[in-house]
C-alpha cells in the first residue's frame, strides 16, 4: 500500500512539473521580455529639456489621420490622406509571397506591409509552418460598399469604417482548417507582436472593439507597440487610452530603448525632436500625435 502511495505521489509530483515546464515555457513564446518605465510630470519636463536644442517640427493637423496607430471603427472612419499610398496587387509580386498562397487574384497591400508580413511568414516556416494564406488585404471603399452591400451589417463594416480601407490589415487563413484550430492561426496569436502585428480583435475583447473574435484579423502598428500591446494585454483602443493617460514611456525590448509620448493636438503645434535619433510621428485618428524614438 505504501508502495503504491509513494508511485501516486512521484506521478502527482511529475505532472505538476509538466504544467510548471509548459506555462513557464507558454510565458516565454507568447510575452515580449519589456521593461515599461512610465513618466511623472517632472521626469516628462526633464526629458523634454533634453530635446529643447535639436529639431524643431511643426505638427499640422493632418497629421491626426496620417501613421500607424490610427484608430479605426464605427466611431472614426478612415480619412483619405489616412490611406497608404504604397498599395500593390500582391498577385504581381512574386517575390513577396513565397511561404503563403493568394486566394483570389486581387489581393492589394501595402508594399511596406507585404515586406513585413513576408519576413514574419518566413519564420513561422523555419518553425514548421507551410499553410498560410491570405484572404484579403486593402481594399477601396468602393470594393467595401460592394462586400457590404453583399454580407450585411453583422459581418461586414461599412465603407470608410473598416481597417482594410487603410491598408494596414490583411486577413491570413489556413489552407488546412479554420484559423482558430489551426496551428498558423496559435503561432500568429503566439509571435506576431515581434513584427509589428497585432491580433486586432481578440476573443476576450469584443466588447471594447465591438466585433466578434477574428483570428484571422491582424493589423500593424510597429515596434515598440505592438510589444506593450501584447505584455499588456490591451487592444488598440485600450492602448491610445493608456498614451493618452501617461502621456509618455519608455521601454526596452532586446536592448533597444524606445520612448513613446502622447500630445494632443493644437493650432500652431510644435515638437522639439532629437537630431540624432530615429523617430516616427503617427496620428491616432482622433485629436492626438504620437510621437516614438528609437534611442
């Protein structure tokens, strides 16, 4: 009896090692190892003084609909000069699509985007992953109006109000079974925030975005973005929030130091920047200007 007690207790003892082993290695895959420094008044003060001698840039309101952080929904619609300019058919573009398949012959992206995605796809195949494909990409309002018109309000967005007017969303499927079982769909969920992507509508956010679970969704916003949005767990809405509130914050991903400050817009808006730096100005489609350098 006490034999099989002490082999009861040494199985127990394995499968609570085997959890251990598996959520700590779940935590590792699915969270970016960040460090997020959040500013008070005087730190920001501080920080700003540090730029008071560089660039001078002058902010114009245009630039509220312009950039990679752009909220898009029933709310705030897609702006023209919000469109990306670079759009390609990804169907003449060879070069842009191996490791995944077209489904359809007018499949348009973002050249910038298609560069970005490819790199992505071309790691999800050294992990063994072969069955990607795409769906759908940009599309013009009027190919909204039509798909609209077509689906109805409970599975389509009208013109202007959806993300793949922006070019900056593509849907990516599985050749092989439904995104939401399908192991393309798990390593996008797991890895894309190391791209710049970021599942738009997850599971356990429908009622912030307001549209049902979409694996097969993804949207970019860039580094360090889309790494706070994952180790936060916060959607785009919930994260133009949390800039809005903290106004500035700085985190590190693998060495690399990024800083990201939130202004809301006004009239003859200025911003000092740093001369010797990298840095990207992005609206959010609302009132407000982004600003993120890479130090």
């Amino acid at each position: 009896m006490k034999k099989w007690g002490f082999l009861l207790l040494l199985l127990l003892c394995l499968f609570l090692a085997f959890i251990y082993k598996e959520t700590l290695f779940e935590s590792k895959v699915d969270k970016p190892k960040i460090e997020v420094e959040k500013y008070d008044q005087h730190g920001i003060a501080e920080y700003e003084r540090a730029f008071e001698n560089n660039l001078q840039t002058n902010i114009t309101e245009e630039q509220i609909f312009q950039g990679d952080l752009l909220l898009i929904n029933n709310e705030h619609p897609v702006h023209q000069e919000s469109i990306k300019t670079d759009v390609i058919n990804l169907s003449t573009h060879n070069e842009l699509t191996q490791g995944y398949v077209l489904l359809g012959s007018k499949n348009y992206m973002s050249m910038d985007i298609a560069h970005k995605f490819s790199d992505m796809i071309a790691d999800a195949g050294k992990d063994g992953l072969h069955h990607f494909a795409i769906t759908s990409g940009f599309r013009s309002f009027e190919e909204q109006k039509i798909l609209y018109e077509q689906m109805g309000s409970n599975l389509a967005l009208p013109p202007g109000y959806s993300e793949h007017n922006l070019g900056l969303s593509l849907d990516v499927g599985s050749t092989q079974m439904k995104m939401e079982d399908a192991p393309e769909g798990k390593w996008i969920e797991k890895n894309a925030w190391k791209y710049g992507f970021i599942l738009r509508y997850p599971e356990n956010k429908t009622d912030i975005t307001g549209i049902q679970y979409e694996p097969w969704h993804i949207r970019y916003v860039g580094l360090p973005h889309s790494a706070i949005m994952k180790e936060e767990d916060f959607v785009l809405e919930e994260y133009l929030d949390y800039l809005k509130e903290k106004k500035k914050v700085s985190t590190k991903i693998e060495g690399k130091k990024y800083t990201v400050s939130y202004y809301p817009f006004s009239e003859n808006m200025t911003i000092n920047l740093p001369k010797n730096h990298k840095y990207e100005i992005s609206g959010d489609n609302m009132d407000g200007i982004i600003v993120t350098i890479y130090e």
